[in-house]
C-alpha cells in the first residue's frame, strides 16, 4: 500500500493570515511541518495543497524550495483539493495534515502508516475522543473509499470545509481509532497555530528546544508546556 501526507495550507486565514510562511525561530511554520513528515515519509510522498488563488502562489514557490511537490486546487472544496493532491501522488492513502499542525508526532505517524500495510481499514484517526492535543490530529483515509463519499461531501458547505467530518459523522464498518493511553493529560490541550496567541505560545515552546525540532515529540512537548505552564509564561 502506498502512503503519502497531504498537507492543507492557504494563506487566507483570518485568524492568523499567512500562517504556513510566519517563522518560528527562523523557520517557516511549513518547514517545521515538512521537516517532521520527512522523518518519516520521503519527500516524494508529501505535497502541499493549496488554492489556485494567487494569495497563494507563495506556498506553491516555498512548497518547492522545501523539496515537495505542491498540487493546486479549490479554495472553498477543500476535501476536492485533499482527493485530488493525495491522487497526484498515486496513493492508496492519504494522510491529511493541517497547515498548523507544527508538531506532528514521528511516532504517532509511523504507527499508525503501519495500520495500512495490510488495506484493512478505511480510516485511521487519532482525532476520535481528542485524546492527543490538537494540532497533532493525524487522518488517513483510503483514497477509494473517500472517492466514493465525495459527492456527498462535496454537496455540503460543511463537509467540503472539513474535510473528514462527514466520516466521523457517517462512520463507516472498517475504522481505526489511535487512542493516546500514555499521557491522559494532553488530552484536548491546544497546540495548533490557529490565533496569535497561539504562535506566540509555540515560539516559546520552540525557544525551549535544544536539538533538531523533529527530535521533540508528544512527552517531550507535553514536558516543555507543562514547565511554561507552571511557570505562568504560555
């Protein structure tokens, strides 16, 4: 089976405009994403996909610099654009990461690849129940089966947003759910970069980091915003 991240981005965001080229110590927010994938996938297994809007041409030039491809589509059908970005690569599935998801876990992401070495789900979630933190969702969907759903998707303004939620909300027989059994306490906590106040915190989440960013997972991240916690600076 072959397996392949999808990253969403766009530079539209109202929250947090430009968000994918904001740095964190230097680094784009995107680099920090591609980085951690590349720890685990090849760097041909991973493209960005972003609108046609010429807001966004600047993540379809930085996407290149980086290494990835970049596939172009829908602004507002942003499940078409998964579907389509995921198919540009030929993949059986596709992993769905959010352009603010800055702290992928390597770990979480190899295990749960592994659950598609042998094609018996359609889904595989570690969102289900939030026991992780958000912005470490990690989705992988079989590419047939979510083709077989996006008429439906897509004639929902809802669903074409988010783009997995009509699969949580029509379940089908053959998903797994990755649950985080060893650390209840990230449990919901937020760590996307979806606000202001949300880079900020994570500038000083980064600030904290003493070697390669891609070396920090869930427990050594969870050890750093418990400290900065405790210490009343996020």
């Amino acid at each position: 089976m072959k397996t392949g991240a999808v990253i969403l981005a766009r530079l539209s965001s109202k929250r947090l405009p430009r968000k994918g080229l904001l740095l964190i110590e230097g680094k784009t927010i995107l680099a920090f994403i591609v980085e951690r994938l590349a720890t685990v996938l090849s760097k041909d297994q991973i493209v960005v996909a972003t609108s046609t809007n010429e807001d966004d041409d600047e993540l379809g030039e930085l996407a290149s610099t980086l290494g990835v491809r970049c596939f172009r589509g829908s602004l507002d059908n942003v499940a078409e654009r998964f579907y389509m970005a995921a198919s540009s690569l030929d993949l059986d599935y596709g992993i769905r990461i959010n352009g603010d998801n800055i702290f992928v876990d390597s770990d979480v992401l190899r295990n749960m690849i592994q659950k598609t070495v042998d094609g018996s789900y359609d889904f595989i979630t570690n969102v289900t129940g939030r026991t992780f933190p958000m912005g470490m969702s990690v989705e992988i969907v079989r590419l047939s089966y979510f083709k077989s759903l996006l008429p439906e998707i897509s004639s929902s303004p809802k669903y074409r947003e988010h783009v997995t939620l009509y699969l949580y909300e029509h379940p089908g027989d053959s998903t797994f759910n990755y649950i985080n059994d060893y650390l209840p306490g990230a449990a919901g906590i937020q760590m996307a970069v979806d606000t202001p106040e949300d880079l900020e915190r994570t500038r000083r989440i980064v600030k904290e980091f003493s070697l390669p960013q891609w070396k920090y997972n869930l427990p050594e991240i969870f050890r750093i915003w418990t400290k900065l916690k405790d210490e009343e600076r996020i």
